[in-house]
C-alpha cells in the first residue's frame, strides 16, 4: 500500500475538522444507528473479512470470528449506552443568594465532543482494536469524527473495512469527515496525524516505543493534546500457597493456556508468576511448564515482532541468576513458548526483567515468603492487570496484598486468568506507566468514552442549553 | 528562608509514602474531622494569619478575609462531600453466564486514592490556591498525602499556616506524613519534588513557563505521573449588540471591575473584549476606559510580577495596528490598569496579542459583524472562562457562538464576569490549552477529587472488598 502523502493527512483532518460541529449535535438515535449499522455491515462481511485478517495476522479463524463478534457487541454496546444517555452526564447547581463563598450563580456542568479523534489501530487486534474497534466506537459514541491511523499489519482488511464504514456514513447522511483513514509503514504518517492542528485528542495502543515517540509529538504541539496510550504491561500473577495446594493443575492448565493465547500476543496476556516456594507451587511449575512446552502456538503477527520476541526471551535466558525452565527452539517455524525463574532478589533488582516479553514467555518468581511475594509485586512498575489467587479472605495479609496490586494496576483479578476482556461500564484496561500513558482512563468498556467528553461548566445559562445538556 | 535541601525533600516524600496507605484507609469521618478542623484552625488564627498574608502580598485586609472564608467553605465543603460518599464512586455489573463477549465475569469499578500528591502553592491567593487551598482539600479528601511546595511569595504566612496544619494531623493522630511542606525560592525544589518516585500526581497553579518546565520533569520521569497544571488564561468576553445596547454602562462597570479587581491577579481576569462596531459599543468602550483609568489598584504580589505586567503592556502597546486607549504611567507606585483596542484581523494573525498579560490590562477587539467575533472567538487558544453577553435566545448563531465558547474553554458564562469562581459540583476550573495541562480534569469544585482517585476494576473480588467499595 502507498503510504498517505501529506496532503492525503491534511485532507482528512481538515474533513474530520469540517465534520465536528455536526456530528457532535447528531441526536442519540443517529450515532447509536450508525454504531448498530457498523456491527451489521461488519457482519455481513465476514466471509470475506475473516479470511482477509487470517492471511495478514495468522490469527487462525475460530480466534477472529470471536473477535469480529466482540467488535460488533462493542459497537451495539456502545449504541446502547449512547441511547441512555451515557455520553451526556449533566449535574446542575441551583444559585444561591447571599455573597460568596456561600453565594452562588447557578451552574451546570456538561461534557462536551472533544473534537476530532486520531486512532491508531494496533495489529493483534485486526478487528476489535482496529479501524472499527473500541477507540473508534467510543469516540463515534462521544460524537467525534476519527481519523483512523490504519495499522501496516493488516492494509488490505483496514482498507476493506474502512469501506464498509464509509459506505455506511454515507448512507446515513453524515459528513464524510465523521470518519477518515490514513496509511502508512513508517512513523512519519503517525507524526504528522498527530501533529495536525485539527486533531484534538490521540488514542494508540501499541508498543511502548511507539506511544512514547507519538505522546513526545502530542505534548510537543504549539497546543498540547490528550494522548491516551495503551502500552506494554506484564500482567503479574500471584499465587498463594492454599491456591497451590487445592487446585494447582487446573490453575497450572488454565495459566498456560492464557500465556499461550494468540501466541502471547495479547495486552494482558500474563508475564511473570510469582509463587512461594513448597511442595505445591514447584508441582504448579512442573505442570505449567511441561503444559507450555506442549503448546504449538500459531505464527505471530509478522517477522519483526517473531524477531522481537526471541531477541526479548533470549534477554531474559541470558540474564545472570534465571533458570531456564522451558527452553524453546528460536528457529523453529512457529515460536515456541518459554518459561524462565528466578528469586525475589534478582527481580526486584532488575530492569530488564520488568520489561514485557511479547509474546508466549513467563518469567516465574519463587520466594520464601509472603512479604517477599509482596515486594516483588510492589517492583512493578505499572500493568493493566494483576491477579491474585487465594486472596479471597479478608486478612491484614490479603488487604496489604489488594492494597499493593491496585497501587500498580488498572484491574485486579481474584479468578481466572487476565486475558479476556469484557466490555462492561465497569471494565478498567488502563494502568499507571507503562501500560498507560493515561492511567485514569479506560480504552475498553464504556468509560472509554471519557476520554473523549470535556467537561464545561455553564454559568447562568438560558434554559434551552440547560434542557440539551449543554448540547449547542 | 532556608531552602529545603535535597534530603528535606527525600526525607518529606518518604513520610508521605509511608502515611499512604494509613491515609487511604482512612474513614469518611476522619477525613471529614481533619478538613473541618483545618477550616477551624485557620478562623481561630484569623487575626494572625490576614496581616501576614497583606505583608507579604499587598492584596488588603477585605480581599483577605473573604479569601480565608472561602478556603474554610472549601475544606468544609470536602468534608460533606467525603462524609456523602463523593470519593467512593462505585459500580458494578453483575456475571453473565455464556461465552465471550455477552458472557463475562463479576466486574465492579472502584476509585482509589493514588498516593502522595506534590501541590504547587500560587501566590496571587495565599489561601485559597495554597499551604491549605483547594488541591490540598481535594488531595486529603481523596485520601492522598500531600507534600505542599510552598509559595516562595508568603514565606511567612506558609510557615505559620502549615503549623496549624501539622498541629491539627497530630492530634487527630493521623500519620506525619499525611501533611508535609518543602520550600525554596527558585526551580530546584520544585524539580527534586516532581522527580521523587514517591510522587504520584503533582498539582500546580502558576505560569506557563514554570508550569510547562515542571510537567516536563514529571513527563521525564521513569514511571510518569499526571501534572495537573493551571497555567495561563485571557478569558474572553464577547458582548453581542443587543446586550450593549440594552444594559451597557453598568456592563461596562461590572468589567471594569473585573479586571482591576485584586490587581488583575486571578486566573480568570477577563483580558480579552470582542464588540462588534455599533454605536453602544463606541460608548460601552469609552464607559469601560474611563473606570479603567479612574481605578487605582493596589500593588502586586511583589516586584517581578510588577515588572512582568509593565513588560507584558508595553508589548500590546508597542504591537503594530494596536491603539493604546488608557495609557498608564509604567513607573507609578502601584500599577495602573491599561486598555488597548485593536481589529479582528490584527488580533488573529498575532500570537503575542493571544498571551496572557497577568495584571489590570485588557484588550478591546472590535469587529465588523458577528462571524469576524466569532472568528476571533475561536483564534483565541485556550482558557479557563469565556463570557458570552446577549446570547441567551436559542439561535442558529447563538448555537455556533456557545459551540466555539465550550471549544476553547472549561467555563461559558451568559452573564456576569468570569472573576469569583464557585465552588461547587458543577465547577469546572480547567480548559484546553494552555490554560491547564489537562483540560479534562478541574481545580476547583468538588470534582477537583477525581484527579487523585484513579480507577481500578475489580474481577471476580471477594464479598468484603465489593462491600467496602473497593477499599482494601
């Protein structure tokens, strides 16, 4: 594919710009029909969708029909909140007479469309964080044009679902501009969409390297932009020994089955296991171990992140004081996983091992106590999850426990396994640094929308405004 | 003053991270007696703290005690708003049984407090923007530490209020570290605060080129935390025909007096007036002169910011098109209020006229018809206030006005001046900018909590965690 020239970048954010004003007056009914349109076009596309993405990502069928179906609940799940009224909070002060402090105007608060949003799609995702994903179902929802950042992983599925999409705006009636795509192999593309003066908030998921060369670009504007990055994350699991002792090979089976799910590539897929050391949890290594060396996961998404991922692993294979656990073949035609360990000490005192490994790899931590299976999870540094299994009683212990995996994460889970992402209202997929540049946000679940309503405050205003939420 | 050196600063961020987790587990009540009795404190020192703060700022007795009052409306304002729950958003979505992605997991949304906050005092309000303003309410009532960076503009007045403050977390037996304070007179402090790894979020109210070099430290940090920054602002006044036709002199007396009012020292002193040509506007411009040139403000905060002003005026008035209406005297004992007037296209093409000049001067636009106000509405790049006069019929134009007004700033007011911020729900203190470095977040108002609670979804989490809303 041809990369988009400047002019190209320039035409679409100038469109995206035109667009704004309307499409952030459409009524409800008009984004939640385009939203619903989206899903059923998506839909009804994909016999020929699928196969398109498989060829680009070697995702295989059965895990992109799943996601094409999240993508299109994503979409009608956001239809539905827009339909509520969610996208419109709206809290009003009556005046008070009387001098201040006391005394008041009366006062309203609204959120208001941001304006036009860039979304940059990511490649593990080709649907559901992709040209129609939840970036762009939460901005459409907010009542903002985007300009879609095509990923260079998947050019021929971005551009056939982008048609469908402009097929289906323009069948509604709405402007052209509502929604816009860009293309481009390199990060020149990235860097002049964010720094077009018409672009009023940037949404990425992606590797840290790249949200932090576009966030420098966002902060770097003559008028800064939000920028609301979704990073790299390791996702911590801790196991308490009861964990261990009553139900080590199923949580053994399930933990390897999420370390290996989409070959590893998944934001949340988990990184580092950290166990203390008895008879149970060197049983729990064993199984797990010998559970992802069974595992023959699919290719990954291209040759450079297969490169990135046995230059990461053999990292960590190289690093003084880790075992080898699980040591897998870096020439074989599919990645195989790995599984590396090593003490409290080592961990905490390095940097390298708190780098993400994307990809099919674990690094288990073992330890010789609870304090010390809190302190390396205290040496995280930010993730989307942590889990933490045999924490359910409420303990001083268990508390400090809680305490420490809210202080670096954005979900804490107490079963299962943290891949699988459900698009709720109360869904967080957003952590402290660096799985977030932006911790205070969501990009999955319907808080997503947030990121892209400012709120206003309206003083004295004349009831017409009042009685539209704010809405101009 | 001695500035607090590299290991005061270490030694005040290690006790606030110590006290983090004692704080944050706090209760409502706690919260709320600490708040009240700070309120208490400050009235009981009433006749101490006032005088010092007139020496030190030159801001007078009346303007003071008024300051004092709304600081203790502000603290006993969180306190309500803590003892009804406000820091304690909650939700939750129930398990759906099935597969992905209808089927999904017990999920609920907490808020939880992010740790110590390092607050940037201002000096234009010794109270109410600093040792116990309103960050340090909205951080406490978050239940998050604060390391205070105090004003090197109020020496005095800091020490002897943070002494009250100390007094108060003692015997209420709240942990040292709950409120610590650092000072200095230049950039170093600040930077040693911003770069401590303790810090979790930093509040700052002040310049945009003291602003922007610290939200660069935090952004430079290894693990980055948010900067909320309240820089500058020109707040925008735009005066439809009718309004000056209808209600003129007295307008022209209510901004007269908002731009003198507390030497033109508040964040949201109007600095900006768009009329359109008419013969009401000729007199509203005369009337509004004629008040400027007859005030007499008293002296600034102290001579640097005098020196600024002086600078800052002498630069409007030395921009080619722009005509010098009130000429003050530059070496006057206390500063003297300026206007200045210029034309639509002057104005957009000019990004010096777009700056902030902090202090008793404004800038008179006259346009030629409503789409040129509009015009330099929307050239204007962020503030914290626009005032829209004579716009409260619901129109097609009065629509695009209020969408350009809500575009570039966090407040519309309809009537009256933009000086005198409420304190409320609904205030929303922050627009894009430069006015703050996050534009969707406030500094006043009750939701001037939400940007120390960060949200953390919590899957499949034990019966006491959900009941105590996620507060482990």
């Amino acid at each position: 594919m041809n990369d988009s020239t400047s002019h190209d970048i320039d035409q679409a954010c100038q469109l995206a710009a035109a667009a704004a004003d309307t499409f952030a007056a459409s009524t409800a009914a008009q984004r939640a029909t385009l939203l619903r349109g989206l899903a059923t076009a998506l839909e009804g596309a994909r016999d020929t969708l699928v196969p398109l993405a498989d060829a680009e990502s070697h995702l295989g069928p059965a895990r992109l029909n799943g996601e094409l179906d999240r993508t299109c609940f994503q979409l009608r799940g956001f239809a539905d909140q827009v339909e509520a009224g969610a996208h419109q909070a709206f809290s009003e002060d009556a005046a008070v007479a009387g001098a201040p402090p006391a005394g008041r105007p009366r006062l309203a608060r609204a959120r208001v469309a941001v304006g036009p949003v860039a979304m940059f799609a990511a490649s593990n995702f080709p649907f559901a964080f992709s040209v129609l994903g939840g970036d762009t179902a939460s901005a459409l929802a907010a009542g903002c044009p985007v300009v879609i950042k095509a990923h260079p992983g998947h050019p021929q599925l971005s551009r056939a679902t982008f048609a469908l999409a402009t097929a289906m705006v323009s069948v509604l009636g709405l402007p052209e501009g509502t929604l816009q795509m860009v293309q481009g192999a390199g990060i020149d593309v990235g860097v002049a969409l964010v720094r077009h003066p018409a672009i009023e908030a940037v949404a990425f998921t992606g590797s840290v390297k790249g949200g932090v060369a576009l966030q420098r670009e966002a902060n770097a504007r003559v008028r800064p932009v939000p920028f609301y990055g979704e990073l790299g994350s390791i996702n911590p699991v801790l196991a308490l020994p009861a964990a261990l002792a009553a139900n080590g090979p199923a949580l053994a089976t399930a933990l390897a089955g999420s370390i290996t799910l989409g070959c590893g590539q998944f934001c949340t897929s988990p990184g580092l296991v950290i166990v203390q050391d008895d008879a149970a949890s060197q049983a729990f290594v064993q199984q797990l171990g010998e559970a992802l060396a069974a595992a023959r996961p699919h290719a990954m998404l291209h040759d450079g992140i297969r490169a990135n991922f046995e230059a990461g692993a053999a990292r960590v294979q190289g690093h003084e004081g880790v075992h080898t656990h699980v040591a897998g073949d870096e020439d074989a035609a599919t990645p195989q996983p790995r599984l590396f360990a090593t003490d409290a000490a080592t961990f905490i005192a390095s940097e390298t091992l708190h780098e993400e490994v994307f990809g099919p790899s674990a690094l288990v931590v073992t330890t010789n106590s609870f304090d010390e299976s809190l302190a390396v999870l205290r040496a995280v540094q930010g993730s989307l999850t942590v889990t933490l299994w045999g924490a359910d009683a409420d303990t001083p212990d268990n508390r400090r426990l809680v305490r420490a995996a809210q202080g670096i994460s954005g979900r804490v889970l107490f079963a299962g396994v943290p891949t699988g992402v459900a698009v709720t209202a109360a869904q967080q997929h957003g952590g402290p640094w660096p799985s977030s540049t932006q911790a205070f946000s969501t990009s999955v679940g319907y808080a997503a929308m947030e990121r892209f309503l400012r709120p206003v405050a309206l003083q004295d205003a004349p009831q017409w405004l009042v009685d539209a939420k704010g809405q101009a």
